[in-house]
C-alpha cells in the first residue's frame, strides 16, 4: 500500500456572486490515499500465521481494534519477531496520565501498545518494556512501564497505518517516529482539572 494516492473529487465549497446568489465550487485533489486497518489484516492473513477469532471483549477498544480482533484471534509476524497477542493477553499498566494497554510483544522485549488518552479517547501507539508490578489500588493495571517516559517512542494514533509500515517494512516502524511518551505525559497532566 506505500505510495498509493487516492482522488478525491466534488463540490468543495461555496462562493458567492455579486448579486448575493450562491454558487458550488467543485474541484479536485490527489492525497495519499488512508490506510485501512481490513485491507491491513487481509495482508495479515494472507502472509503470516494467524489464529481464528475470540469471543474475548475488548474493553475501551478503538474501532481498528475491534476490527482487528473481529477477524483475528491472534498473529504471528516477521518469522516470530512480532505476536499480537490474544485479547485476553493484553496487559494493562495504570499510570497516573496515561494508562497503557501492550498488544504485540517485540522479540527484542518490548511490545507495542497504546498509551489510551481519555479524554480524546485516542490511542497513542507507543514501543516500551513492561514487568509484572506491586498492586497499589485494586483499580491498578497487573503490570508496570519499566522505560522512562523519555525514552520510550510515540508512532501515532494509527494502528492501521503502524502495521501496514511494519508490513512493508518486515517489522521496522522506526522512520515513523512521530514523539516521545513524556512528551504525551505533559500534555495530559496540562490538559487534565485540578483541584
């Protein structure tokens, strides 16, 4: 799907004549065409190892989620460098801007997840490593983020958009650096009321 561009073409606003009448403007543009996270898992399907659906909930899921889970149950990628895990594998880590949900783990020991930003209700699509954690408060995710915020990658809001580079790119999703962890952390903290 690298490169292809998608034509989009119709009314694109209104301009009004002199005498006060209205009147369509129509045009047209070419932009790279979106990723889509079904034609992202029919690559899926067609080139790794995958397993049937799951009738797991997912809890606060976004729709590519869903879509994802809908048609897979889990993955294995890249020769066994990437496992999307089954849904009832995704760790939770509560952190106090934004919790955390890791989907894939990485052969290098990380995973891939989403630092869950509640109050767009936008996943952010992060790499970091997590280790099984102290409960503090029975609300408490089972696991802990072992990474400093600093150091951990931000690749956008996409998960479509994340696999298909993995895709095409047997699994480096480096060039798509889009931020850090801490960097998401202090717009949160700004964002969020306080007392």
């Amino acid at each position: 799907m690298a490169g292809a561009n998608t034509l989009y073409a119709g009314p694109m606003g209104v301009a009004q004549d002199g005498d006060g009448a209205l009147r369509p403007v129509v045009g047209w543009y070419v932009a790279p065409a979106a990723v889509r996270i079904d034609d992202v898992v029919d690559r899926i399907v067609r080139d790794h190892e995958t397993t049937p659906p799951q009738p797991d909930r997912l809890y606060n899921a976004s729709a590519e989620l869903v879509a994802l889970y809908r048609r897979i149950g889990s993955a294995t990628l890249f020769g066994g460098a990437w496992r999307l895990l089954p849904a009832a594998e995704h760790r939770q880590i509560w952190r106090e801007t934004l919790p955390i949900v890791s989907l894939i783990e990485l052969a290098d020991g990380r995973c891939i997840g989403a630092a869950l930003d509640h109050e767009t209700e936008t996943p952010h699509w992060i790499a970091c490593r997590v280790e099984p954690g102290a409960h503090r408060h029975p609300d408490d995710g089972e696991f802990r983020l072992v990474d400093e915020p600093a150091d951990v990658p931000v690749y956008g809001t996409s998960l479509a958009m994340l696999l298909d580079a993995a895709l095409d790119c047997g699994g480096d999703i480096t060039h798509l650096q889009s931020g850090r962890l801490d960097e998401l952390d202090s717009r949160a903290g700004a964002d969020s009321p306080h007392p």
